[in-house]
C-alpha cells in the first residue's frame, strides 16, 4: 500500500495514537488503513461405498500450485457465511452436488495471513466436472492420493486427519481440528 | 475504496475477467483489490468456585456500543493465529490471567462482513483491570448479568451456549457450536 484509496495522498506506515502495531496511515484525510487475515474455506468432499472411503480433488489450473492437486477452496466473499462459501468453492472448482457437514478443521497459516476452514461434505453422486480453476477432478482412496503432488501443507493436514478419524471414531461425531502451521504453506 | 492504493489511479468497481464478482479495479497498473471479511477473537473468561461459575465481562470504553458490556475480544492481527490473538485481546482489554482453551463457537455475520470466534479461557487468579478501550471488569454470574445491557447479538449468543453447555456437558467436551448471525449485530 502507497496510497490512501480514499483521497489518493501518499500514505505513512507508523503506530497510531492508542494502538500498539503500526498501521498505514493517510495524514491528509486521516484514514487508518488496516490489514488483517484472509479466510479460505474448503471442503473435504467424500463418497462411501461399502467399506470403501474416497474424496474428490482438483488437480490445480492456476497459480499458485499450477498442476497440483487440492481439495476445492478459496478465498471467503463478502455477504455469505464460511459454510457457503465452500459450498460454493466446490460447486465452482468441481462442479460437485454435496451435502454440506459440520466444520472439521481449523487452520492458523500467520506466514500468509489466511485462516483456512474445512468443511466435511458427502457426495451426492459421482457426476463432477473441472471448473475454470481446475485442470481434472479425481476421487481417489487414501492410498490412491498423490501424496507427493498435493497443493498445500494445509491440504495435506486436513486430507491426514480425515482419513486418520474414519479409523478412530466410526460414529463420525469428531471433534473440531485446530491446527498453527506456522512455516510451511507448501508440502516439501 | 475511489483510489488504488498501488498507484492513486481512480478505481472502476466491474466484473473481472473470468470472474464472477464485481472488485475495485485499477485500469492503469491492473490491480484487482479484493474485499474480504474480517476475523473478531474472542475468548470467554470463567472462574469456577465450587459449583459457581462466573465469567468476565468488559464494559465498552469505545463505539460501537459504548457502555455496554463485552467478552473480551478485537479484529484478529497479521502474523498471530487465532488462539494468540484472542489471547491477546484478553490480556489488552482486560488485563486478565487466562489458559487458553478450545474454540468454542464459530459465528457467521455476513451482514457486518464479519467472522467471530469464541474461544474458552480459564482465568488463572481474579486480579484484572480495565484497559484503554474498557470502562470497568467485572465476573458475572448466569443470573447477575445484564443481559439488557450486552453489547452484541454474537457475545449475548456465546454467553447464552456457555451457560446452557454446563448444565449439559458437566465433562466440558462440547462440540463446536457454529452460528449464523445473518440480520441483528446489536441485540434487541
């Protein structure tokens, strides 16, 4: 940030009068410009037949990460809620018809300033198409998943958890993921 | 947002390129500013004694809401996840001593624009004190508090599920309780 983006005069970075973090700062109109975490809401979408367990992912067509796979997600909107907004992601990035469930995880990410949710989300059938966003849309098992090629260490974390809780609590009442990832956004 | 914040060219408010909503956008260094919604953390600070339980309100030092009363909480910061940032606020507001706890609620006000997380803070001692933005510190049992007098629909919300909790879930495993707020900020 250069300039105030309400009055267009050159803006300082300085601490405010009774604030402890210096902000960006328009001395002619007096705006305080301030800068806060992004949320990014997702879903993990999942298909069950017989004992079988798989999920849906999107081999990414856009930066960052072109060309590697992610569970569908993206930054939240104005006027709509976190549960909305990944219904809407996956609808977008998938072309997926889900039933949307309770909030599984919740991921602190304060080396990019994002706070990622997941949101569990039963398939309503097996017809999906890539979106814009999106190269291909896959199911895979846990051991079918390129474990190698996914997105995001926050992706990796989540898709984890989820298989890890399908062997630990059957009934599928588990209790929210909280998670700080507080140095790798990408999977090494 | 009438400036872009890059360059001080005026800004068009239009629908990008493969975009489905319309963002201020700068025509001269091609800028798209996004709008997102913000995070408030909060946390709800209880002291147990025998069988009573008290939690500690803040009365408003600053608008909105001026003299009503409060959990301490605040917009989350860059660089600090969730749980650090709700502790924070604490610490700043109320001067309080907590461990922090699990989230709690996870509230929606797509109104305002605004995501709100409530986390459980047991308080180490009952020594606090009012910080700049807090007129008074008080601990407030079920019955004591004011509940005309609270300053929003999403603190009121918390309070209401803490107290309905503990008569409920004695072992303190509750789920998470997640929220949509979608018409009043300000209870009425």
């Amino acid at each position: 940030m250069k300039f105030c983006s309400q009055c267009a005069h050159p803006v300082v970075f300085d601490i405010p009068l009774d604030d402890t973090l210096p902000r960006y700062i328009c001395k002619n109109c007096k705006t305080i410009h301030y800068q806060n975490p992004k949320i990014v809401v997702n879903t993990i979408p999942f298909w069950k037949e017989e004992k079988e367990l798989s999920v849906l992912l999107c081999l990414r067509a856009i930066e960052p990460r072109l060309g590697f796979w992610t569970l569908p997600g993206g930054f939240m909107e104005n006027n709509e809620t976190t549960k909305e907004g990944a219904l809407r992601e996956t609808e977008e990035e998938a072309g997926a018809d889900i039933v949307m469930g309770d909030l599984f995880a919740l991921m602190n990410l304060p080396t990019v300033q994002q706070v990622h949710l997941f949101y569990l989300a039963e398939l309503k059938s097996l017809s999906f198409a890539p979106g814009l966003e999106t190269l291909e849309t896959q199911m895979f098992t846990e051991t079918e998943i390129p474990w190698d090629e996914i997105a995001f260490t926050s992706t990796r974390q989540a898709l984890e958890l989820f298989f890890s809780d399908q062997q630990k609590a059957l009934n599928g009442q588990s209790r929210l993921h909280s998670v700080d990832l507080k140095r790798l956004v990408y999977p090494t």
